[in-house]
C-alpha cells in the first residue's frame, strides 16, 4: 500500500514538473526537459559567478554579489497580528535594501499561517509553489515533507564556506541531527533556554475564594470548584490538536526510554498509551462538574482562548509571554481590578507525580531546502543566513530603529517604546518569525544582560514578576523535561495516516471527555480499537521496527 502510494506520488510529481517546465513557470526558471538546456543554464549560472572558484576552495565567490539576479522565497509565519502585514512591512524592505541590493538578490517573502503551516505547506507543494526554505518547529513534520520528496540534500562544505558565522554556532548541530538516511537534509536555528511559555491565572479570583496557588492537580481542580460556586468563571479550554504535549504531566517518572520513542510524538497523539487515559479520565471529570468550558471543543485557536479569558468567563490562559502582548492590557480594559500571576506547571500534575514537560531539542526552527530551489537560489539563502548571523543586522531586526523602537540603557540593553505606532513598529512578537531562522531568542554577551534582555522582551512593563516567576518554575523543574526521540530514518506510517488520525482523535478524544462519568471507560476502550484500525496500530509497528534497529536518539 505505502509502496503504491509512493510510485502514484512520484508519478504525479514527475508529470505536474514536466507540465510546468513546459509552461514555462518553474520558480526558478532554469530548469528545461532537454539535456541541451541544462547544460546552457549551467553554462549560464557559471558566467554569473564573479571570481574564480579556486579562490574560495571550489565554491564561486558571490562576495561582491551575483551577475544576473537571483530571486529567494523565505517563509515567515502570518500570526494574524492586527495591522502588520507580514511579507511587506519596514523590515523586509530594510532587508531587501540591506541584503538583496548588495547581493543582487530579490528577497519575497511567503506568508505561512502559523495555526494552519502544514495544510499550506502541502497545498503549496502540490502546486510546485512552496518557498526555497520548507520550515517546521517539530521533527516528525519535517521528516514528513522530506518523506514527500520535498528537500534536497545539502553540501555541508557549501554551507560552512558561504555562511561561516551561522555554521560555526550551528554546524555541530546540523552534523549531529541534520541527517536523513545517512544524507545531510536539514540545518537550524540557534536555541537558547526559553521560559516564556506560560499559563496565566487569575490571582483576584484566587484571593476572592480565599485560596492558594495550587500545586497539584486536585488542589488546582478543588480551585476551579471554589470559582464556579463563586460565580466567578471556569478554567476554559480548548480542542486539542495539531501538537500533542498534552499528556506530560501524566507520565511515570523516570520515564522508560522505549516507551518515550514509541509513544511521544508532537504529531500524532498516542490514544491508547496510560498517559492519555488518565489525562481523558480528568478532563471527564472536570467536563461533568462543569469546571471547565462545556463548549471547549469550538476552541479551535488561540484567539478563542484569548478572548474567553479576556471576558472573564475562563480565569486561566496559557500563551508566549511577550513585552508587546496585548492580552494584559485588554482584560484590564474589561476588568480594571483583574489581577494575574503565572501557575505553578505542577498545578496541572496528579499529585505524587513529577512535573515532566517537552524538553526543546537542542536546535530551534527545523529548515530544509526545496528540492526545485536553484544552486544560485540556495547559496543566496546561506549568504541570507549569514548576512542576518552579524550582530549588528540580527540587532537591528530584533530591536528596531534607536529613538523610534527602542532606547539604550547604561548596560546597553536595548528597552522597547511601547508607545511607538510608526512606520518601524515591531511585530507583536518583536519580529521573531524573521529572525528565528538563526536563533530562537535575543542573546548578548554576558548571562545577566541576557536574563535583562529576556525580561524587556517578554514581559509587559510592570509585569516583569511574570517571567521571574516562570524563570523560578523553569529552573526547579527542567530537571524533568524531557525531548521526543529523533528518528534518523522516515516513519512512513506517520506521514500515511497522520491526517486521517488528526482527525480521528478530535472526535473520539471529544466523545471520551463529554461522556458521562459512569460511561468513560467503555467509550474509552471503542475509541482505542477505532484509532488502532485506522492506522495507529501500523505506527506502532513501524516504529517498534526502528527501536529495536536503533534508528533513533
């Protein structure tokens, strides 16, 4: 079946490349079905080069940039921030100017929405669209689009000579954890220790029922409870898809290593695993004494969430914490006495459990090239990457214009200007979606200016103790954080059957939660055999294959 599947993919490819090669519409326009016009485009590509290859150890040397024009498609997540278009603002006409004029390189940038990144992925390459970076946060997705014939391997020497500063931060990571099969696909971002995620609590509600910070899961319920009886609100909810980290909190601790690579998986949700019962069997409870948002499944994104905690119905809401969120100031427009404080993570655990979270893998963003991105159109994105890895340019893109975005303190830590509107405004995320592709976060040279810096960034004036908070839970518990297993071979049961298991698991997860109390285990247990036949049962399998062969980390 898969082999089928693969031969109908390949074959459907082969035909949609020929047909746009003879409409002429390949992105890159250098690509023809005759070996006559390969070897002029590749007579062509030589004369754009501007020095002799010996000079840069047998790579051409674009330094004072290339001959004819070189156009490079970069992707950039479209977070629907209100008025801030993502792919035409200040920034990217300054990295055009900065970047693309001195190189003779046009920079387009590639709206990808971040709560709907796979469906546009895939949409786009089928339709032979996609950008030259194809970019996720998750491994298990990453390998899917390589599985799809989507990347291209990589020249590891190439990167290193037209990208020096980015490969010696990266170069050990992209060796370590960029192969597939034994050939070089991926390279990343630069990450850092990040505590911004965190979940908001309403620490007015807390104190009108006279109650604690909750530090285990009965007690956080007994609080959710006391505001209900209080008329105050619930603790919200939503539908849980897409990324799948909700079961940490109800794992065995340490946890058994075979288990972890069999059954964490960020990309398809392990129904039938203990963890996911005992998480079903609580959100059953909660659902049945109404402390939770009975309509919690038509909570499909994050701006559902928002606004219910905003209204004051749900009095918990969880988010990445940043300077320039408007969540704060938006619940206090509603509610001028609303009080918050940041959960303890232990709140959501059963007692006599540890606090395990999701680990980070050692890298940020996961990117690959296009399979029909040019050579002149790749070594432009890694002379892109490089061009952003110098200080002065990753700080400017980070921080904006001095006077307008930002001012310097006597430490030189750069302090954000709320109160900027103009035209160099930054995005609500401090415009992470274009310089996350080399580092995950601001850093500067000494661990207390960088602490500084993480608090200017991440919290709202005045709500510093928010990330001093989380910072204290970071520390105390990351001793049981632990990452998803890497494969280094493609699980291809995981790419055939995801979508169709997505979809599966919103409604057999939901029908388990509304199910009456008395009723749980046996809709449980029709659940599990549904899911298993519709394909989790050959993941299972297959990865069971990769274990015992030691295909993964």
């Amino acid at each position: 079946m898969k082999k089928m599947f693969k031969k109908a993919a390949a074959l459907f490819l082969a035909c949609f490349m020929v047909t746009v090669s003879l409409d002429g519409c390949n992105k890159s326009e250098t690509t023809d079905a005759t070996s006559t016009d390969i070897t002029k485009d590749q007579a062509a590509e030589t004369d754009n080069q501007t020095t002799d290859q010996s000079s840069t150890g047998g790579y051409a040397d674009y330094s004072t940039g290339f001959k004819e024009n070189v156009k490079i498609q970069i992707p950039v997540y479209d977070r629907a921030f209100e008025g801030f278009n993502v792919t035409d603002n200040y920034y990217t006409q300054w990295i055009q100017k900065e970047f693309g004029d001195k190189y003779n390189v046009t920079v387009e940038f590639v709206s990808i929405g971040r709560t709907t990144e796979v469906t546009d992925y895939t949409q786009m390459l089928a339709a032979g669209t996609a950008p030259d970076i194809i970019f996720h946060y998750d491994m298990p997705q990453a390998l899917a689009y390589y599985g799809e014939g989507a990347m291209q391997e990589l020249d590891l020497g190439e990167i290193a000579n037209y990208a020096p500063t980015y490969f010696e931060s990266m170069g050990e990571s992209i060796s370590k954890y960029g192969s597939v099969e034994d050939k070089p696909t991926f390279f990343f971002a630069k990450r850092t220790d990040a505590y911004n995620w965190l979940t908001l609590i309403r620490q007015d509600w807390l104190d009108k029922v006279n109650m604690e910070m909750p530090h285990n899961l009965e007690e956080y319920n007994a609080v959710l409870k006391a505001w209900k009886d209080a008329g105050l609100g619930n603790g919200g909810g939503k539908l849980e898809q897409n990324n799948f980290t909700y079961d940490y909190a109800f794992r065995e601790w340490p946890i058994d290593e075979k288990q972890r690579a069999l059954y964490s998986d960020l990309s398809v949700a392990a129904l039938p695993w203990q963890p996911t019962y005992d998480f079903l069997k609580n959100l059953n409870y909660e659902y049945n004494n109404g402390l939770i948002d009975p309509e919690f499944y038509l909570n499909t994104d994050d701006a559902a969430t928002k606004a219910d905690f905003v209204a004051g119905s749900s009095g918990v809401y969880a988010l990445y914490l940043a300077s320039s969120t408007d969540v704060i100031g938006s619940l206090l427009a509603n509610d001028s006495d609303a009080k918050l404080a940041v959960l303890d993570p232990a709140a959501m655990v059963p007692e006599g459990k540890q606090p395990q979270s999701r680990a980070y893998w050692p890298f940020g963003m996961i990117m690959g090239i296009n399979s029909t991105t040019s050579d002149e159109e790749r070594v432009a994105i890694w002379m892109y990457l490089e061009w952003m890895s110098q200080p002065e340019n990753l700080f400017f893109l980070q921080n904006g214009v001095e006077g307008e975005t930002y001012t310097l303190d006597a430490d030189g830590l750069a302090v954000k200007n709320t109160d900027y509107t103009g035209e160099s405004q930054l995005s609500q995320n401090n415009n992470k979606d274009y310089w996350c592709l080399v580092t995950e976060s601001a850093q500067y040279d000494k661990d207390e200016l960088n602490y500084k810096a993480n608090l200017a960034n991440w919290a709202p004036s005045g709500y510093e103790y928010l990330i001093e908070d989380s910072y204290e839970y970071f520390n105390n518990y990351k001793q049981y954080m632990t990452a998803d297993a890497l494969y280094s071979v493609v699980v291809e049961s995981v790419a055939e059957y995801k979508t169709t298991l997505n979809d599966l698991w919103k409604e057999l997860y939901v029908k388990c939660v509304i199910a009456s109390e008395a009723d749980f285990d046996a809709v449980y247990k029709q659940a599990v055999e549904d899911y298993n036949a519709a394909g989790y049962q050959d993941i299972l399998d297959e990865k069971t294959q990769a274990i015992e062969a030691g295909k993964y980390n």
